[in-house]
C-alpha cells in the first residue's frame, strides 16, 4: 500500500497524519523501534506454531458449512431464544488474520454478519490501513455468535457454551494472529480481568494453537472517544510489525522456509 493510500484510511478513522514542514509527504508508518515491543515480539516468534500454507480444501469447506449450520440452529444457551439469527462470521476459509469482538448487537442481530453499521465502518477501514480486508485476507468473528438483550456483557456461562465454536473457527481458519477488539472480548479469551489498557502493547497466546494474540480497543468504543484512535492506530502497527515477524517463520507445502 503507497503512502498516499495509507494517509487517506488514516484521515478516514480520524488519526491526524502530520507532514514535516519543507519534507516531502511520508507515511506515519514506520517498523517498531521501541525496545519494549520487539521484546514483545520475540517470545511470540519462538512460541508461534509453524503452520504449513495449503488451499482450503473440500474437507475444510464441509466443516465450515456444518459449524455454521449447527451454530443458526444452536439451543446450547437462552440467548437463542431472543436473537433473530445467530451470527457466524465473515471471511476467508482460512486466512492468517482474525479479529474477534465480543457478541453481535443489533445490526449484526438482523443482517446476520458482525461489526455492520458505523462500528464495523470503522472497524474496516482499521483494517484497510494496515492492509487487510474482510472480503479477501481477515476473519472476523465474536466470542458470542447470539446477541444478548440490550448488549448487555455476555454471561460467563453463555461465553462457556459458545467458545467451542471459536475453537473450532480458529482450528479451520489457522490464523497466524488474532486481534481482540475491546475489554470483554480480550478479558473473556485470556481468562483475566486485567483493564484493556493493561493488556494492550503485549503478544498474548490463545487456544490448542497458541496463536498468538493482540488487544486493542473496540470501534464502537472509539467513535465514543476519538481521542483514542491514535492509541488504537499504534495497537494495528504493533499488531503488523508482530505479524511481519511471525510470517519470517512460514514454511511451504514443501517442508522448505520461505
Ligand atoms: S450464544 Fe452461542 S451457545 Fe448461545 S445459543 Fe448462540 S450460538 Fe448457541
């Protein structure tokens, strides 16, 4: 992505893109120099699975297509009785990023895909500055796949009869990193009640995989405090500079480093 592209989605989630006076216009991208986030970064690196590149396959497609058939068809806790539908997630059958946030609200409740309306607005274009897309290379997706009345925070015992449907998200997808977005989603996948300012800037591990995990704050929350989205912005550059590290590590169907 050229630089010119980059400062636009910026403007676009309104971070302020500053241009020296008398240089030429460069993009605020630049890799992580801080001492303190490389060393983040490294024990990810050694913990990360090598994982190897393959299609999706019709194996892969059948299991997706059952997931999701038993998810809009799910009973395992009274969230189904109010939701309109229950809401899988948008993306590619397998793709090395995933966002996760918390449980559909009311949009999301009606047309079926997570973080629609001005939320999921900002949520792509976040995206879109670091490169990624929900059309072709990242996975978006909740803890909850039913919407709790009123978006009230999910309960522990509804979190604990859906996280297997993550699981299994996560086991199909192989994602090299995955990004909580916003305190309940990342408290309720690391099993903490660490504040959301404690848990960003660090490389977390979920699930079987050990996939490496990074938090960062909630759109919704964001278009509540756009103060914020400079903190937001350093969270995805983080998450990138981590992920550029992982996939130094990828090797192909050939067994050989890439
Ligand atoms: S929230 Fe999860 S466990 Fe509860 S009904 Fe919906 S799909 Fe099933």
């Amino acid at each position: 992505m050229d630089a010119s592209s980059r400062n636009h989605y910026l403007e676009a989630i309104g971070v302020d893109v500053w241009v020296r006076r008398s240089m030429p216009a460069v993009s605020v991208v630049e890799p992580l120099a801080d001492p303190v986030a490389q060393a983040a970064i490294e024990p990810a690196v050694s913990a990360a699975p090598v994982i190897v590149d393959e299609p999706v396959t019709a194996d892969v497609a059948d299991r997706w297509q059952a997931l999701r058939t038993e998810i809009l068809s799910c009973t395992r806790c009274g969230l189904h009785q109010t939701r309109t539908q229950g809401v899988v997630g948008v993306g590619p059958q397998r793709t090395d990023w995933m966002v996760i946030g918390e449980a559909p609200g009311a949009e999301e409740d009606r047309r079926g895909e997570p973080f629609v309306g001005r939320a999921g607005h900002l949520l792509d274009a976040m995206l879109r500055a670091i490169g990624l897309d929900r059309g072709t290379n990242v996975y978006i997706a909740n803890v909850l796949k039913s919407r709790p009345p009123n978006n009230r925070d999910p309960k522990p015992e509804e979190v604990a009869a859906c996280l297997p449907y993550l699981m299994r998200q996560i086991q199909l997808l192989q994602p090299r990193l995955m990004l909580a977005v916003g305190r309940i989603a990342a408290q309720n996948l690391l099993s903490t009640d660490l504040s959301l300012s404690r848990l960003r800037g660090k490389v977390h591990h979920f699930g079987e995989l050990n996939t490496p995990l990074i938090v960062t704050y909630h759109p919704a929350y964001l278009l509540r405090t756009p103060a914020d989205k400079r903190k937001a912005w350093e969270d995805l550059k983080f998450a990138r500079s981590v992920f550029r590290q992982l996939t130094d590590h990828r090797i192909g169907t050939d067994g050989n480093l890439s």
